[in-house]
C-alpha cells in the first residue's frame, strides 16, 4: 500500500500476501507485476517519479506514465488512474491504454473504476448521472453501458455481484451480466 501523507511525503507499507504480516520495506525502486510486465516505481531526491512499464524479461522501461497516474491492469485492459484524486464510486479513471506501449485506447475520464474483490480481474465502470448511478464494462474496446441503479455510494464489486449503500442507509445487492466472450 502506498499513500500521499498531507506533509508530502510518501509512506509505503508491504503485506505478505499469505499472512498479511507486514514485510521490510524495499528500497527504491519498487517493483511489481503489472499483468505481462513489471511497474516500477521510485524516487529521485525525494520526488516521486511516474510510473514505469518494463519488460518482464530485459527490465527495459517500454515507458512512463504521466506524473500522478496509476495503472490497474484488468481484464478489460490497462486502465490508467489518477493517483492524487478522490471519487465517490472508485478510483477516478482516465484511459484504457494498451499496455505493451502505452498507446491510448479509450478515454474513460468522467468514469469511477471499481475493481472486483476477487482474483478476476473484472472492472465496472460508475458514474452518477441526474437519474442515479450507470455501470458499464469495456467489452471489445469499447464502454458498455450495463444499466442505472438509484444513486449509490460504497459499492463492493465481486463475482458478478454489486453491493452498494443507497437511500440513506440501505444495502443493495445487484446481480451483474457475465461479460461478453
């Protein structure tokens, strides 16, 4: 985990994945699998630098994010992610970008990203509209819109099921669609 603390600095923090002890921090850079290839972050005199796509084999950088971008590979596509933003229905995403060079595919600003809470890697797309809430999936490149719930917050995604808190404090569970083959 890694956060922006309100002084600037950043502050990391490693689990084992199995135990979910907390594991010595690394030093910089820091790597990790990004679907077929490996990110990288780091720093330079104190500053953060953008985020690295390498080649899995080489450790060649194939390229560099904006400043303040993330990247959360799905199964949909690399989806790029504001890092310092706050949405109320997931992490604000930018662009669904392929990620062997970075080439953007699909702009998907005004969209919320929620991730699934299992090892699928499946995405929904939220965005509150004046009638509520609409969910989509990128299918086939391209934003699928899946419908409109009541306006929601707090929404938990995970094998095909959406929880989420509406009408002041009630739980909604919503069935999703299985994504296209």
């Amino acid at each position: 985990m890694s956060s922006q603390l309100s002084n600037g600095d950043f502050m990391e923090i490693r689990y084992d994945t199995l135990t979910l002890r907390v594991v010595a921090p690394t030093g910089s850079p820091l790597r990790f699998a990004c679907g077929e290839y490996v990110c990288q972050v780091g720093d330079a005199g104190g500053n953060r630098l953008p985020l690295a796509v390498l080649d899995r084999d080489t450790l060649t950088e194939r390229y560099r994010l904006a400043p303040g971008m993330h990247l959360i590979p799905t199964t949909q596509g690399a989806i790029t992610v504001a890092a310092d933003a706050t949405a109320a229905l997931g992490a604000p995403a930018r662009q669904l970008i392929d990620l062997a060079d970075g080439h953007p595919l699909l702009d998907l600003t005004g969209w919320g990203l929620q991730l699934a809470f299992d090892e699928s890697r499946q995405a929904l797309l939220a965005r509150p509209t004046p009638d509520g809430t609409q969910f989509a999936r990128i299918e086939n490149g391209q934003v699928r819109l899946l419908g409109t719930l009541p306006p929601v917050r707090q929404c938990h995604y995970a094998a095909q099921r959406l929880a989420c808190v509406y009408g002041g404090n009630r739980l909604g569970v919503w069935s999703i669609a299985a994504p296209m083959s």
